[in-house]
C-alpha cells in the first residue's frame, strides 16, 4: 500500500506540472517502456488530473459553484477547456492504447479489460462534452497527426461494443483479481468490481440515449436491471480518491485551490440557496463558511453563506477571506460544525444541535485534501434507474430507486466525513430526510415525480460536473436560477482546445465557425 502511495505521489506531481501539449497525437505503440503495473495507475491519474477544468467549468454552468465569471455568464474561449482535450489525448488515451496493445499481444486480459472499461468511460464523457471528436484515427502517432473527426453517435456506438469487448476479456481471467491490487487505484483489481462498473457505464449510456431510441434504451436497461451485476453498495462506487499524505500535489484540486493557496472559487448561491431551504443536512458537508455573519454582495448581516449568484459579472471585491469555500465532502476540506444564526423551528434536518464548532478562514493546514471525484456511484446508479423507470417504463420501481439514491448519498457523505475528522449525518436524520422526499414524491404527478428525482440527483453528484451538465441538457431539470448578466446562451457543447483547431488540417479553414457551433449545437442524444 505505501509503495502504491508513494507511486501516486510522484504520478500526480508530475501531471500537475506539466505544460500544455502541442503534439496531441504521440505514438502508443513506439516507445514505451513503462510496465503496465506502472501504467495502468499512470492513467487513472491522468484522467483525474486531466479534469479538473472539465470539471470546475461545467459545475459552474450547472450552478454548483463558481469557477470563472465568464463561465458563469457561459462565455468560452477556445483556450477554457483546451487542458483536459489536450491531456486526455496526449496523455490518458495514448497510455491506454499501449495498455491495450500490448496486453492483447501478450494475452494479459486483466489489463485489457480495465483499461477499455477507463476509455469507454473517457471517451463516452469526451462525447458528451464535445460531441464529435477524433477518435477512429487518433492515437495512430505520427501516421497521422491530423485524425479526422468521428460523429459523437458513432462513436456510442463503438464504445457500447467496447465494454462488451471488455466484460468478454474481464471472463478470460480465472481469479478475482484482473490485475495487482497495486497496478489499481480505483478497485484494487478486482473482477468483480470492475464488472459492477462495466454495467453501470452501460446503464448510464443506454439511459444517456434514451431520447435517441426510447425502445433500444429500454430493452437494454430492463435486461440490465434484470440479469446484470450493478454497482449496488457505495463499497462498489466508480470514484478516483485523492490521497491523505500532506503533499500538496496529492489532494483534491479544489482542496489546492482553496486551502494551499490565493482562492479561485467562489461557491454558487444558487445551491447554497436550494440545501438550505430544502433542511438539507448536506450543506454543513458541502459548504464551509469562513465568516459567521456574511452574505451576498459582501454583505455582514447574513448568516456566512457567502457566495455568487449565477452570471454575477462584476468586479470580486477584497472578499477572500469572508467567502465561503469547499467544505469536508467531496474535496477533504473542513466539516462545518459552526452555528447559523438564522435557522427556525421549521429546520428538522439542518440544525444547530450539537453545533459546538466556530467558522475560521482556511488554511494550509486544515483538512486532509483527500477528496474524491465521484464517477458512477451507487446513488447515481438509483437515480438513473428512477428516471428510467418514470421514461421509458422498464418495469423497475422508480419510487423505490428514488429513495435508496438518497440513502446510498446521505450515507455515502456521512463515511466520507467521519474518516476524514468530521462527524457522521444521524441515522435518524437519514431516515426522516428521505421519508420527506418520499412524501413529496407520492404528492407529485409525473412531471413532478421526475424533476424530484433530477434534483436529488443534480444534489448526489455534487464533485462531478460533467454529470450533472450531461443531465441537465437531457432533462432540463432542475430549473437553474436565471443568470443575472449572460454573455451568450446556455452552452450545448464546450469549445474544442484552439490547439487542436490549429493544428488539425482535417478541419478545413474555417475553424472559427466550427467553435462558435459548438454553444449551439446539441450533442446527438440532445433532442
């Protein structure tokens, strides 16, 4: 465990510092020398670091925090997200292909599988954040380094047919371990595991398309939710964890942001607003406040929650040390335990028992930065099969699903904290909650049923942006607070990285109506 440790360390300090990447399409199969123990992990990481704008930006479009002001009033540039394209072809993708290669040569299958369940999973999120992108003839090296780009339908296509591929070479491998624990950072090798996740990218994907081909999706996902091993218990969730070492090139992203360093984040009022006025005891997790009595506009009569409205463009005043910032889940920051000054009799879930605690402006020191980036959890997998049912009728129990999503969430962030110094939600407090939601639930037609549902959801994937933005575009839900100075529309797709604009011929000379499609132009499954 300590080397695996020590490996991640190293992985991760390289990726933080490395700089941008012009030759995005490096030959996978000349020369790597790196055994696939050491690549495997090499590329879990570098998806993850490779995120971190991928995922602080669409957050920011969805309304759970802060991440630019010009993001907030939807306003891209070709650079906003060019990081992740950049890496994840240059880096995770082109390490995977080795993986791949190599362990089909050599018959290694545990590899294999894993690593074409890593892209599946990359590529189809590529998909959803880019519509089309260069896929059939990228990572072919210096054969061609100006890759075509394939339509975002096609390329569902070939990934549903990927994870089959990858279940079929999971079934090659006798023992429940496909690879080393060591070589693994996201379950340790196990079969079993890694298969749980297999299923639930194709329930996501087949539930992902569901405006596509209703009939196809809800085939797919009754044999899914019928003969098929899901990710079923929060042991199970898909999450890439950031480790507990005080090494600051070792904690969460938001956790370095805000606690090592200037603030870059202001968190979103508009979601402050929704835990808060829902009694929601997640707020306290979510949510740190720096100062007991600010509010909006740098006001001092408030109760702490500071933050920024959607779309706000004006000027930041000298506020670093009054906003509130990352709480405990999912960054590894602080619990809040602090009094708010504002709560009444009518809060039954977020309350001030047992608030002995007291606000602070964050340091260097606090927290653990041992967060996570949920990817498909237990909670999702509810959610989608809630919405699935509501849909596409697949015979499954959508009240059922909606009320264990809830559980497997309150329950995740509840772990979460107590092994990170902060205290756990009650039991009682769990289950009062969720009878609150179910309540609204029987209350509600069907309309009202399935925005329940995306609200819990939009609230469970908190850490993941990419989520809640493939969500929101699918089912328009939650409604999002109206942004107070837009600079454009709501964005559909994010702009391409201007490197890759510039550098691939294959896109003809007009590249700049190319990027300024993108705001407008749905992703396939956007109907």
């Amino acid at each position: 465990m300590q080397s695996k440790t020590l490996l991640y360390i190293s992985l991760l300090a390289g990726l933080c510092s490395c700089k941008k990447f012009v030759d995005i399409n490096t030959d996978p199969n000349n020369p790597t020398t790196a055994q696939r123990s050491l690549l495997l992990p090499s590329t879990e990481v570098s998806m993850a670091a490779n995120m971190y704008e991928l995922n602080s930006g669409t957050e920011t479009f969805v309304q759970h925090t802060v991440f630019s002001s010009d993001l907030g009033r939807y306003q891209q540039q070709g650079t906003s997200f060019d990081d992740p394209w950049d890496g994840f072809y240059s880096q995770t993708l082109n390490d995977l292909e080795a993986i791949i290669n190599s362990g089909t040569t050599e018959n290694d299958w545990g590899y294999v599988a894993i690593a074409k369940l890593e892209k599946a999973y990359l590529v189809s999120m590529m998909v959803d954040m880019w519509g089309d992108i260069p896929y059939s003839e990228a990572e072919n090296g210096q054969t061609n380094v100006s890759p075509a780009f394939d339509k975002g339908e096609t390329i569902y296509e070939s990934v549903l047919s990927l994870i089959e591929d990858a279940i079929a070479d999971a079934n090659k491998v006798s023992t429940t371990t496909l690879v080393p624990a060591s070589a693994d950072m996201m379950y340790s090798g196990a079969k079993a595991s890694w298969i749980a996740m297999a299923h639930s990218l194709q329930l996501k994907l087949y539930n992902q398309i569901r405006l596509v081909d209703a009939n196809r999706s809800a085939t797919a996902i009754r044999a899914l939710i019928t003969d098929s091993t899901l990710i079923n218990n929060n042991n199970l969730d898909y999450t890439f964890k950031f480790g507990p070492l005080q090494n600051p090139n070792n904690r969460h992203p938001w956790h370095r942001s805000e606690y090592q360093s200037s603030k870059t984040f202001y968190m979103n009022q508009a979601f402050i607003d929704l835990l808060f006025n829902n009694d929601d005891p997640r707020l306290r997790y979510f949510i740190f406040r720096q100062n007991a009595t600010a509010g909006l506009n740098n006001s001092t009569n408030s109760n702490g929650y500071y933050g920024r409205n959607p779309g706000d463009g004006t000027a930041a005043p000298a506020d670093l040390n009054r906003r509130s910032t990352f709480g405990i889940y999912p960054a590894g920051g602080l619990y809040d335990n602090a009094s708010i000054n504002n709560l009444t009799s009518a809060n039954v879930y977020l309350t001030n028992t047992d608030a002995t605690g007291s606000v602070k402006v964050v340091a260097s020191t606090d927290g653990t930065g041992s967060g996570i980036i949920p990817l498909i959890t237990n909670a999702m997998v509810k959610f989608i099969r809630a919405e699935a049912a509501l849909t596409l009728g697949t015979g499954d129990d959508a009240r059922q699903n909606f009320a264990d999503g809830i559980t497997a969430h309150l329950n995740s962030v509840s772990t979460f904290s107590s092994t990170r110094g902060g205290v756990t939600i009650p039991g009682a407090t769990i289950t009062g909650f969720v009878n609150k939601q179910l309540a609204a639930y029987d209350a509600a037609d069907a309309a009202g049923r399935l925005s329940l549902v995306m609200t819990q959801k939009y609230i469970a994937t908190y850490g993941n942006g990419m989520e809640t933005y493939n969500d929101y575009r699918r089912t328009a839900l939650p409604v999002l607070r109206t942004p107070l100075s837009p600079l454009n529309t709501f964005p559909l797709r994010l702009y391409y990285s201007q490197t890759e604009l510039s550098a691939n011929t294959s896109l003809g000379e007009d590249v700049s109506s190319l990027q300024v499609a993108q705001q407008i132009t749905p992703v396939f499954w956007d109907k």
